[in-house]
C-alpha cells in the first residue's frame, strides 16, 4: 500500500479508477491493529487500489472529508466519492471486507 504524503499525491491517487485510501496515523492502536490484515485484504479486493494516508500529514484533506476518526477508509470512483467507513472504532478484518463488498457495489452502479 502506497503512503501519500501531499494534497497532490492524494488528488493524483483519487482521480484514477477505482481507489481505497485507509486514513492512519503510526501512533493510533485502532489502526495498528488493521495494518496486518491489509495485505491479504489488497489481494482479495484487486478491483482496487489501495492508499494509506497519514492523518496528521494530510490534516487539510481529513477536515475536507471530514474524517476526523481513524482508521477510516474512504472509497472514491474516477475522483467521486462513492463510499465511507468513517468512524474512531476499531475495525476488523471482517468489518472491512464487508465494507468493500459494499463499495464494490456502489462502484458498478457508479460505472
């Protein structure tokens, strides 16, 4: 999973396709614990493309989405929005793959 560390990369990430970006921070317990599920979690969604966002690095994009909680994943569809998983909670393996399957769904009535 690539780290985005500027507006720029961020805008460049969300304009293409279809993308996944896991809000973060390396000091957050909540998203450390996700960190290891990810990568089976990438493969099994290869209808995506995953991006990691640093909160505290990318502050002026969190207040324009409003993500305020992490981790969070917010799924975007050629530069749109399409769905979000946005809270201070925990989240698990499961939690997230339901997510996606639901993105997936958005994803296709958006195309």
């Amino acid at each position: 999973m690539e780290n985005l560390t500027t507006q720029e990369s961020f805008n460049q990430a969300i304009d293409n396709g279809n993308t996944v970006i896991m809000f973060s921070a390396g000091w957050c317990p909540d998203c450390t614990y996700i960190d290891p599920a990810m990568p089976e979690i990438e493969q099994q969604y290869d209808q995506f493309t995953f991006y990691k966002a640093d909160r505290d690095e990318l502050m002026d994009v969190c207040i324009d989405y409003g993500v305020m909680g992490i981790p969070s994943f917010l799924v975007f569809h050629n530069g749109e929005e399409v769905h979000r998983f946005v809270s201070k909670q925990r989240k698990t393996p499961e939690e997230v793959q339901h997510f996606l399957n639901e993105s997936l769904e958005k994803v296709n009535a958006a195309s």
